[in-house]
C-alpha cells in the first residue's frame, strides 16, 4: 500500500463526521456538469434552427401546443430564454455551492487544528525540548488547512470535472465520433504531463514546506527572545537569517512555478492545435453536407469547454500533491507516540497526603548520558524539603520526574505508597502546584491567570488568593484592578508583580505538593520579602520542594536533599543547620 494512500485512507477517516455535508457538495458538483453542458445549446438552436430554418428538437417543442408555429423570432426568444435560465441556474448554483463549501471547509480545519493541538499538548516535553514549537505552530496553522484544500478544493472539483469532460466527450461523439476519438487522443498526452508533473511537485512542495517552517523558526525565536537581539543589537544579522531561510523556499516555490507554467504552456499549445484542426476538418464536412453549421459550432464551443474540465483536472491533481505533502506532516506529528501514558486502569486520586518517595530512580534525556542516578528517598507530609546542588548537578530533572513531565528511565516513584505511574495523569498533576523562576503568565487579565489554577473560582476566592500572595495591594493600583491585561507572557508587570501573581495562582489552587524553583532569585530585596512572606503561608500544610542556590532559604526547610552529578549525596533531616555551615564554603564555590 503505497503512502499517498494510506495517507488518503486516514483523510478520508478524519472527515467522516462531515461525509453528510461533503456528499451533498459532491451532488452540487455533479449538477455543474450538465449546467455546463446547456450552455452552448442556445447557440446551436439559433443557428440551425432559426438561421437554418431546421424543425425546433422535440426537448423544446415538447412544451409547447402541438400546431405551434416556430417563426425566427420565437426561435430566437427561445434561445435568449435559455441563455437566461442557464445563467439564473449557474448562479444560484455558485450561491449555493459557495456557502456550503465555506461551512464545510471550516468546521473539518476547525476539527483537525484540534485534533492536532490537543496532541500537541499531550506530547512529552521530551519531544517539546528536542523538535522546539515553531514546527507545532506551523503545522497547525498552515498544515491543517490541506484538509479543506484537499477534499472540497481538489477532489471535489476533480470528480465533477472529470464527468464533465466524459459528458462533453459522449456529445461530441454523439454529433461526430471521428471529433469524439480526436479528443480521446487529445487526453493521452495530457495524462502524461499531469503524471510527471505531479510527481515531481509533490518533492518540491515538501521542501517549500519544510523550508518555510524553518523560516517561521526563526521568527518564532527572534521575537521570544527580543530584549536579548536588541541588547546585543542583532537584528540584521537574524533579518540575514531569515532571508537565508526564506530564500530556499523561495527557491523552492519558483521550481513549482516553473513546473506549472511549462505544464499549462504545453497543454493550452495542445489544445490551440487540436482546435486549429477541428476547424479545418469541421469546415470541410460542413461544406460536403456531413454535419450542420451549428453542430461545429457546438462541438467547437464544446472543445473550448473541454479545455476548462482538464484544466480543473491538473489543477486538482497537482494541488492534490501539496495537500497530500501537508497531510503527511501533520499526521508525522499525529504519529509521535505520548512518552508518558496512563495504565489500562488508572487509579483515581482526590486529595493525596503528601508522601513522596524515590526507589533507586535514574534519568537521562538520552539513553547514553544520566542525569539522575540511583536516587532514593522518602518525604512524609508536610515536610519541606530543599533541594540544593551546584548548576546542572540535576534539581531541575528531580522536579520534572515528581511532576511526572517525564517518565524515569529505572526505578520507581511513588505518591501516597502508589505507583505514580498508576494514577490517573490528570489526577495527579492536580496534586500539584508549581511557582517557577520566571513565572509564566498568560496573556488575559489578572483574575484569569490567578484563576487559573481552579475552574470556576469565584471573585471572593480569587480576592483571597491575591491576599495571601501579597498581590492585593498592587492589584488595586492598576489602571483596571483585576480587569488588567497583563500582556504577552505578563510583560506588563514588573518580576515580583509576575511573581505574586504565581504565587495567588498556586493559593487558589490548594494543592498538597507545592514546588518551588528558585522563586527568589531575580528579585530586589524588598520584594523578595514580601514573596518569601507569601510562601511561608504557601508551605503550611503542604509537602514542599524548593530549589535554590541561596542556602539562607534552606533554613525554613526541615528536609535538605543534596545533589551532584546526578547523584544523592546526603540526606540531612537533623541539625541541618549545622550541616549547611559546615557545607557552605564548599557549595558555594562550586554554584
């Protein structure tokens, strides 16, 4: 089974909840065909029968009296009559056709962006940290919208195409089957152009793809880190950057056109010379009496149609080839496995009690270079462990595998004496809350992100959260309260406001593990204060973890977990004061 089909297969799977729609716009196409094809019957029956005095065809005497009299006016009035209701019925159809495809198209992008968006966001941060966003981005944005491209955009069009230009062919052999096998031929070399041409647009739609997601990664880049380009003043060298990216798809998206235009330019010669040629033969049978004046005009003004179906026809085979390129990328993605899964059977959890423990837990992002080595502990309820270690010795790993971010790659953790892999993953991560070094904010007011930890808060709760964290008073001071915006990634508010806000957010949650990655560390003195205020109320009651490189917050923590290269030095639960004293010189000439 070739790729093209499977990837046809799992399309046409992906649109089965809208068939009902999509038939009813494969129907609409199929009535354009013989809309099509009384377009030139006017003309004929002008010709031959007003001009050339031929009786009227019975479809058309059929509804009139039988003794009617056809004189050259009523022929004529007939003939502009059905040009009228040819238009009328060609527009309405337009009308119709126009809606339904929009309605349609929208709802399967609408769809398939979410399919894809929500996988996305279930893959591991494994994958996240390996491939970056900017690819996800792209194809959610762009790539998803082949399936609209493809189904209504291509293959509706190619079908009713293709029975147009079978209708138009059986009428022309109908009036003269030698034009009907000229046409026939006609298509021979046609079919070949569009097989060459297709196969090798489809190798260079996946390189235009490719490189202009390559380009969005740059932009994307550029403007997450755009305090850091102005500071160091590099904004022509990654406008070079992106011109260098955006160059190979540009290079790519000419190949395409050049392929297409040599394509049309060699089609429409072949169809210039074939009716070069119906004209000279059709005008020697006219004058030898073996067909009529308006019956080559009809087969002409057939052939001059014939040219609009194989037109849509390439067209729709070679935009088949960019939407099959944009749906093999997306369902690449589709296909990336969930690193972290759910058992058959997940176990429930409500609220957990806060016992937490490693047994003999080891980690690496890579299968070769660990991280985390042999690591075992066990934290009771309402402990409040420090995690301390110099940069890169692991605290961050630790975290990521209690949050269940990532799996570990040997032994077991446990929550509350379980598995946590047992737990539903939901369920679990809800056992959570985390105040990170740089809080991450979104861009809603301040209600919404304090909210956020808790669907449905109420405004009371909410209030009550900002309290605790110290972020009532600054809250009220904004230009709309609770109301405020706080812009792209909370850029609005100052390090500690982002902060406080981090930290409402983890109140209104209430969650029995609390997380805390250096919460402190960029901020001035005043402001840390009043954080460190708000985080002590945090902890009460909570098991905590907290890493920081500043032993002086260590002092609040009854547990201390040291860390180095991945391994477990000590565990301190006793006079850790002491402890830290006597480690202090040390530790801090290795941070």
């Amino acid at each position: 089974m070739s790729p093209s089909f499977i990837i046809l297969k799992r399309t046409f799977a992906d649109a089965r909840p809208y068939w009902s729609s999509i038939g009813f716009i494969f129907v609409l196409n199929f009535l354009a065909s013989p809309i099509s094809l009384m377009k030139p019957l006017a003309l004929k029956i002008l010709i031959d029968n007003g001009f050339g005095g031929k009786s009227v065809p019975s479809y058309i005497s059929f509804f009139f009296p039988f003794d009617f009299e056809f004189t050259f006016i009523t022929v004529v009035w007939i003939s502009v009559i059905l040009v009228v209701l040819v238009a009328i019925l060609e527009n309405l159809y337009n009308l119709t056709i126009w809606i339904v495809n929009a309605q349609t198209g929208e709802n399967l992008v609408r769809s398939f962006r979410m399919r894809l968006f929500s996988h996305i966001q279930r893959l591991s941060l494994a994958y996240h940290d390996k491939k970056g966003s900017s690819d996800s981005i792209y194809k959610i944005q762009f790539d998803t919208s082949s399936i609209r491209t493809f189904i209504i955009g291509n293959l509706s069009p190619l079908l009713s195409s293709f029975i147009t230009l079978v209708g138009m062919i059986i009428i022309i052999f109908i009036i003269n089957w030698r034009f009907a096998l000229i046409v026939c031929f006609l298509i021979l070399p046609i079919v070949f152009l569009i097989r060459y041409s297709t196969k090798k647009l489809k190798n260079d739609w996946k390189k235009v793809m490719d490189s202009e997601s390559n380009a969005m990664a740059v932009v994307h880049e550029v403007l997450g880190s755009l305090r850091v380009v102005k500071a160091f003043a590099q904004e022509k060298r990654e406008s070079n950057r992106f011109m260098a990216k955006s160059d190979i798809a540009m290079k790519g998206q000419m190949s395409i056109a050049w392929t297409s235009a040599i394509f049309y330019f060699l089609i429409g010669m072949t169809f210039a010379s074939v009716t070069a040629g119906f004209i000279y033969w059709g005008a020697i049978y006219v004058q030898q009496g073996l067909m009529t004046l308006g019956e080559l005009t009809m087969v002409i003004s057939y052939l001059a149609q014939v040219y609009a179906p194989v037109d849509k026809i390439s067209k729709s085979l070679n935009g088949i080839q960019s939407s099959l390129t944009s749906m093999e990328r997306v369902y690449n993605l589709l296909d990336e496995k969930e690193e972290v899964k759910e058992t058959s059977n997940p176990v429930s959890i409500d609220r957990a009690k806060g016992i937490v423990e490693f047994q003999g837990v080891s980690f690496a992002y890579n299968e070769s270079d660990y991280i985390l080595d042999n690591i075992s502990f066990k934290i009771l309820p309402g402990d409040r462990v420090g995690i301390m270690g110099s940069t890169g010795a692991g605290k961050s790993s630790l975290i990521n595998l209690i949050t269940r971010f990532y799996d570990p790659i040997s032994g077991n953790i446990l929550l509350d004496n379980i598995n946590i892999k047992d737990y539903k993953l939901n369920d679990y991560r809800n056992q959570f809350s985390l105040v990170l070094q740089e809080p991450v904010l979104f861009s809603s007011t301040i209600a919404e992100n304090i909210s956020y930890g808790r669907k449905n808060a109420s405004e009371n709760e909410i209030l009550e959260a900002a309290k605790s964290a110290n972020a009532h008073d600054f809250i009220t001071r904004c230009s709309s309260g609770y109301q405020t915006l706080v812009g792209e990634r909370g850029m609005q508010l100052s390090g500690g406001e982002r902060q406080r806000i981090a930290l409402a957010r983890a109140f209104i949650k209430d969650a029995p593990v609390l997380i805390l990655d250096e919460p402190t560390s960029s901020l001035d003195i005043n402001t840390e204060l009043q954080v460190m205020e708000a985080v002590e109320r945090l902890m009460k009651g909570r098991t905590t973890f907290m890493i920081t490189h500043r032993l002086d917050t260590l002092s609040n923590c009854n547990v201390i977990l040291h860390i180095e290269k991945g391994k477990l030095l000590e565990v301190i639960k006793e006079n850790h004061a002491d402890a830290l004293a006597r480690k202090k010189v040390n530790f801090l000439s290795t941070t």
